[in-house]
C-alpha cells in the first residue's frame, strides 16, 4: 500500500462491489453483506496514507452498516495500525491471524444458508 491511488482505487472497487453484491442479493431476497474481511498478507508495510484509506473505508463502510475485518495482518503493518490507533477504531476483535478464523467468526452459519 505505498501508492494512496491505489489504495483508493482498491477502495472504491470495494464499495462499488458491495453496492453490486447487495442489489443480486436483494433480488434473491438475501440479506445484505454485513461484513468485508480484507486479507493483509500481501502488505509487509503501511505508511500514513495507507493508513489513512482504512480510516475513510471504515468510515464509508459503517455508513452502509458493513464492518471491516482484516485478516493475516503482518507483525510490522500490526505495529503500525496500533501505533496509529486504527486497531481501536476497527476493534480488536476484528483482526484475524487468518481469512479462515475471521470467516468462521463473522460468515453466515450452516442455519443461516
């Protein structure tokens, strides 16, 4: 995440997925997408703006009642996501070691399909 445009590209064609993704499942009459598990294993490093883009997502997100979930955070983009306190906005309890834990915490449940 060096490049801010990036970032906010990746940001934007999360949110206009989420808009897309919601109105298929409307027509189905499924419930809309409550959470967007964004797995880190490809960022060995976060700069300000970087982390500045998962502040407007979090923010953009809770707008339409989508909590943000990041999974297999790297030890130094952790470091840095606490320092700037962004790990108390999003919650502690919704940083996963892996997609695996925060799927089976946060994906439907068997009776809920």
């Amino acid at each position: 995440m060096h490049d801010s445009t990036t970032t906010i590209t990746i940001m934007h064609r999360i949110l206009r997925w989420l808009r897309y993704e919601n109105e298929e499942r409307a027509e189905c009459e499924l419930a809309e997408i409550e959470y967007v598990v964004v797995d880190m294993s490809a960022v060995s490093d976060i700069d300000s703006s970087g982390i500045r883009s998962f502040e407007r997502l979090y923010h953009s997100l809770e707008k339409i009642h989508v909590q943000l979930v990041l999974a297999n955070v790297g030890k130094i983009v952790m470091e840095k996501l606490q320092e700037s306190k962004l790990t108390e906005l999003i919650g502690r309890d919704k940083i996963f070691l892996s997609v695996a834990g925060a799927v089976i915490t946060y994906g439907p449940k068997r009776e809920e399909l």
